[in-house]
C-alpha cells in the first residue's frame, strides 16, 4: 500500500549541490527562491514527501527549512505548511529583469469583444455537468478531427434555424477559433493551387496577414455606400467577405451583390468565404440570412463562439462544400485539436434552448448600449456621424477630415482604448481614407460603460 505522502505531496525540483545534503539542499532551495523560480507564496512539499523524492533523511531536509526560515527566505505556519516568503526578489547578475505589464485602460471601446462580465457561467457549468456525466468514455479519446460529432450535429440544427445555413454535419469542421480557421482554408487552396484571395477594403489586418502566411497574395475589393463591390475581383481564386454586418464600416452586403458574388463562384469554379462573426446580433432591421444558403457548394460559412459567449472558448466552426471538409481536417493533422470536454458543452447549451436565452438575452442588453451611445453622441457631439448601427456590436462614427488621429490621441488622454478606421484600411485600398472611430460596444462590463460614455464624447471633436 502506497504510503500517504506518495499520492499527497507536492512535486518540487530541486537538485542539491555542494558539501554535505543539509548545505547543499539550503544553497539549491535558497538559490530557487533568490532568483524568482520560486515565487513569494509557493507551497513546499512536507519534509517528509521532499525527502522521500531525494532519497535522504527527513532531519536533512527538516534543517534546511528551518535554516531558511531563520534567514526569512521561507515560513512556516501551523496549518499552512511551509512555503516561499513574500520578499523583493532580486534577479541574478546578467540577467534582465521582466518589463512590467502594461496596465489596462480605464475604458475599453475597442471592437472584437463581448461583454465577458455577462458570460452565462451557471448555465454553462450546468450544461457543463450534463454532458460529462452523459458522455461516452472514447469522448475524451483523440477523437475525430472534424470534431465531436454531438457539437457538429447541434450546429447543423442551430444554424439551419436561426442563420439560414443548409448544413450537414458530416460538412461541418470544428476548430480553435476563427483565425485557426482561416489559417486551415489558406493551407488547403495554396496547396489546391489558388494563389490570390479578394478581400475587403476595410478589415481585420490579422486575417490579410494569415492568408499571406499561406502563400496567398491578397487584393482589395471597392466599397462604396451599398458595401463591399464584389463586382471587381481581379483574377481572384476566393473572396473573403463579412456580408452580415460588414466589419468594420458596419452595412449589411447588399442583395444584389450577394447573388453576384455567388454566381461569379459558380461561373468561375472560385470560393467565397463567408465571416459571420456576429451575425446574431441584429437591432432595428430584419435578421440577413447566411450567404452560404444560396449556394452551399461554392460558399464556406464560418462561424464563432467569440462574440456570442467568449474568445477565451477557443470554439468556431466551418461549414464546407463536399469535398473540401476532408482536406481542410487532414489540414489539421488527423486529430481532434479543440477541447473535446468543451464542444460537449457547447453541444448540450445548444440543444437545451440556453444559447438562444443567452442570445436573447445579451442582444437586449446590447440594444440599449447601441442606443445609449447614439444618443451620447448626437447630443454632445454633433460633429461626429454615427453609422452601421443596425446589428452587431459596434458602430462606426464618422469624424471631420483630417480628424482621427487627433481624437484618438484625445481618447488616449482620457485613458480610452478605441480605434481609428484607419488601422483596418487594405495598405493597396484605391478609395480616398476616411477618418473615423470604430466604436465597440460589447466590452465594457455594465458597471464601466457610463464612464466610457463620457471619456468618448470628451474626446470627439464639438
């Protein structure tokens, strides 16, 4: 039978050195502690597991602690064992210290987040509970590298009801994020032989930087005030779009251009990738169906948990043409890269109705801050033009000419993070910059937005 301190201690590497155990235990331990390894409040092992693990005498490592605690370098309390005491450390000579963390601004208004405060933690540890005491035990194996076939069945059904996706499982890849996304469908056409993906004038410059890193050459398509022109594709063999709520200048694709768009994929045996990254959110307008249901076989639809439950969930999901899933699942290795434990739970929060209360529910609250925040602006700032409100989670204001950086530099002053418009701008984009913030305001917990309200309209010009 195991003896108590094999299955209870606390695991410490430590190598002792020098003349004698008791010294050479004192000098490696003092030596962890001096030079940061071991952090102000660490928890040591008992000297009974320590010095079982050494293979000495429990007097030995007994003395050395309280050789160390008599220097101040440890203490040892009753009840609470042995552990590192909190003191100044002092790196060793030659060594650079760590720069300190930059800390957060007050306010945050910068796109791309939710509200991670209103994050449905009982429910999820709910549905949490359900699916694990309900999973198979191969659930925790390796497992498929589409994804648990549980999360890519509730998928099919959810984004069939409620985006217009026509979806089937087998179709469906699960992976870590969107960007991880991205980078798979990169990897699959380079290797497919495209060589030049369309996108946006305006978006996201880590998307145009994964599909750089592909091998993928990427054009700028015009925009005018009906949205991205697809019209214009330049030898294109895909086009990468965000037609929901077109992030970041916030207007929907418009209907014809969605069909154009289409029908150029047919026509020319090309892709359309399609961003739906927050297309649950919609206000004053009705919902935009997915473009992928005009033509599954020519669109990939992608969407993400990010922006309806958290980033930090690492959960998106492709839904692709026949033939192109296989290839885009050997593209991540053969295996399963996402958290089984948490596509089983988010496979139990969509087929138990608590994904669409959270929706419903978030969605109200966003509302109110949309409206909240038109109203700020036009009565304390007139200047500014508020655009792209229908959906999603931020709007654009539009700024004088010549503008954005001073406001920016305004914001910053009042300890705001928001970003200007231009930051998303394609470097290679033919139409004439436009000065203006992209405001998000899914980020601030409830608590912060009335500050970040007022540190906004302080800083925008009138």
């Amino acid at each position: 039978m195991a003896e108590p301190w094999a299955t209870l201690g606390i695991d410490l590497h430590v190598e002792p050195a020098g003349p004698g155990l008791r010294r050479g235990l004192t000098n490696a331990l003092r030596d962890a502690v001096r030079s940061g390894r071991l952090a102000p409040g660490t928890r040591l092992p008992s000297s009974r597991a320590l010095a079982a693990d050494l293979g000495i005498a429990r007097n030995t490592v007994a003395d050395a602690y309280a050789d160390l605690v008599a220097e101040g370098w440890l203490t040892a309390r009753q009840g609470s064992g042995t552990r590192v005491a909190g003191r100044t450390v002092v790196p060793p000579s030659g060594t650079t210290p760590r720069p300190r963390a930059r800390s957060r601004p007050a306010y945050d208004l910068r796109p791309g987040s939710p509200d991670l405060a209103s994050f449905p933690r009982a429910e999820w540890l709910r549905a949490a509970r359900r699916a694990l005491a309900t999973a198979p035990y191969h659930a925790l194996d390796y497992g498929d590298p589409r994804g648990r076939p549980e999360l890519r069945s509730a998928l099919a059904g959810y984004l069939s009801r409620a985006r217009g996706v026509r979806a089937d499982p087998e179709r469906i890849v699960v992976c870590a994020g969107f960007a991880h996304g991205l980078r798979l469908l990169g990897t699959v056409l380079r290797s497919g032989g495209a060589r030049t993906v369309a996108v946006e004038s305006y978006g996201l410059d880590v998307h145009r930087a994964l599909l750089d890193a592909a091998g993928l050459d990427t054009v700028p398509l015009p925009f005018d005030r009906r949205g991205t022109d697809p019209g214009e594709r330049a030898g294109a063999d895909a086009v990468l779009l965000t037609p929901a709520h077109q992030f970041p200048m916030g207007v929907p694709l418009h209907r014809d251009r969605r069909a154009a768009v289409v029908d150029w994929a047919r026509r020319t045996g090309g892709l359309v990738l399609e961003d739906d990254y927050d297309g649950e959110f919609r206000y004053d307008r009705q919902p935009v169906g997915a473009l992928q249901g005009l033509d599954p076989d020519r669109v990939v639809y992608l969407g993400t948990a990010s922006k309806s439950l958290a980033p930090g969930l690492r959960l998106a999901w492709m839904v692709l043409p026949p033939g192109l899933a296989a290839r885009v699942a050997d593209a991540k290795g053969g295996v399963d890269t996402c958290g089984a434990l948490d596509q089983l739970t988010l496979a139990e929060f969509l087929t138990s109705g608590a994904y669409d209360r959270h929706v419903r529910a978030t969605r109200l609250r966003y509302r109110r801050r949309r409206d909240a925040l038109v109203a700020a602006v036009t009565a304390r700032a007139p200047e500014a033009r508020v655009t792209g409100i229908a959906a999603g989670l931020h709007v654009l204001l539009r700024l004088p000419p010549g503008t954005e950086r001073t406001v920016v530099q305004a914001a910053h002053w009042q300890d705001l993070a928001v970003h200007g418009l231009t930051r998303y701008r394609h470097t290679d984009a033919l139409a004439e910059p436009l000065d203006a913030l992209v405001v998000g305001y899914g980020t601030p917990p409830d608590h912060a937005w009335a500050g970040a309200l007022n540190a906004l309209c302080a800083a925008l010009p009138g």
